[in-house]
C-alpha cells in the first residue's frame, strides 16, 4: 500500500523563528504560519478565515528560515503533516504540525533608498 503525506502552504509567519540546536548537534527552527481563505457566503458577503499552523524545519532548511524570515513573511511551504503527543496531568494529548521540506520566499524586494 502507497501513501502520501504531502501540504503546501501559501501564508504570512504569525511569528519570528526560533532556532534551537539539540544535543546530537542537529538543529530545528519553529514557527507558525497563518494562511487566509476568502468566499462569498449566500448573501454575497465577502467572508474570511484564518488557520494556523505549526512549522518545523530542520538542519540547513532551518537555518535559512531563521536567517532570512521574520513576523510577516510571505511563504510558501512545502512538508508534511506530523501528529506528537506528550502527556499533561497524565493525560496524552496531541499536536499536529508541519515539518518542512522546502520553502520560498515570497515578500517583494524593499525598494533600496539612496
């Protein structure tokens, strides 16, 4: 049996990066990314949505995102969907997030003052 287990994402980082080494010296950026969806509902109102998610990216790939993005960029991600959980007050909970294998930068350039 075949899988997969593939999101892209276009949206703007709720958040600046964090970037923390661990202690086999690989190193893990995080951050979250808020994507908006726009429609019409049956009045002809316009309506808009918000959803949030939870990004790592990992040794090199993490590295860029924490050098060059900030609150506010614009992405566009490429990962996979990873369900963790841990326990709090003896009770499993669970988190899903996206692990990144790719990403673009899509902010315009500042223009340069002089």
């Amino acid at each position: 049996m075949i899988g997969l287990n593939r999101v892209q994402l276009i949206g703007h980082l709720g958040r600046d990066p964090e970037l923390k080494e661990l202690s086999g010296g690989q190193k893990v950026c995080s951050f979250s990314m808020a994507v908006n969806r726009r429609w019409r509902d049956k009045e002809g109102e316009l309506q808009e949505d918000t959803e949030w998610f939870n990004i790592e990216a990992w040794n090199r790939l993490g590295e860029i995102c924490d050098q060059y993005l900030a609150k506010g960029s614009l992405v566009f991600l490429e990962g996979r969907f990873q369900t963790d959980s841990y326990q709090q007050e003896g009770e499993d909970k669970y988190f899903t997030k996206v692990v990144a294998s790719q990403m673009q930068m899509l902010d315009r350039k500042k223009p340069v003052e002089v």
